[in-house]
C-alpha cells in the first residue's frame, strides 16, 4: 500500500500490465484513502469509518502471490488469530469513536502515507470517491 501511486485512469487495471501484488496494494492504498473520505461525509454521524492493517499474516495469499518474500520471512508471519485481533478490536471496542477515519496496525492508528509519492491529497479523494461512486453505479456525484 505504501509503495503504489493510485493509477486514477486505470482503476480496474485495464490498460496495463496486471499485477496481483501491485493490484492488491492500489486496492488498500484506495480503500484506505474512502475510510477517510467515508468519516469525513458521515462526521455528524454514530458511524466509525476506520481500515486494518493485519500485519503480515500466514496465508495461502502471501505465499502464493509473494512466494520469494514469503520463504525469507517463513517464521515470522503472524498466525491467523494475531491477523485478526485489530479487526475484531474495531469491531467490538469502545475505545473507537466516530468518526474515524483512520488506519490501525495492534490496535493503534498508524500513518497513511509513508512515500510522498503516492499521498493523496484531500482533492484526490474526493475524486477518487467520485470515480468508485460511477464505477459502482451511484454516478460521480454520490451524495452519501
């Protein structure tokens, strides 16, 4: 995620080569970039917009799309119990309040952008909010 620029022009990958692992980063850097779109829109609201980060976690679709950085990294993956204990603690906790809009790795927010070349800016994610909306058929002008 930190590592891939949103291709705005390309969102679905169909004018260059694909790439399972470059496809899957843009798709969290995306999803990362609407939680905070999505708290924003829904502030005056109960609901808490937030994404997860699992850490690197022992699974059939890390060693099958990284299979070189899986092997190095062998012992160290979490197991899928330590994968999910953010995601359960989102789900379930008090201590998240709305409206969110923030990224948690072990239960603690954790920066967006690490690369200045691939932040988006709040501009970028009103247009990215824009182009899923049309791509989901809500139009570009979805009101949520």
């Amino acid at each position: 995620m930190y590592t891939q620029r949103v291709d705005f022009d390309d969102l679905q990958w169909q004018s260059r080569p694909f790439s399972g692992p470059r496809a899957y980063a843009q798709a969290k850097r995306i999803q990362v970039a609407l939680m905070t779109e999505w708290a924003r829109r829904f502030a005056a609201t109960t609901i808490s917009f937030n994404a997860m980060h699992p850490g690197w976690a022992d699974t059939p679709g890390l060693a099958e799309s990284l299979p070189g950085f899986y092997r190095l990294m062998r012992p160290l993956p979490r197991t899928l119990d330590e994968g999910i204990d953010t995601l359960t603690w989102l789900a379930t906790s008090d201590d998240v309040v709305p409206p969110g809009g923030q990224l948690y790795l072990d239960r603690r927010p954790r920066p967006f952008d690490r690369a200045t070349q691939t932040r988006l800016t709040a501009a970028d994610r009103r247009e990215l909010w824009g182009r899923i909306s049309a791509l989901a058929g809500f139009g570009p002008a979805a009101r949520y």
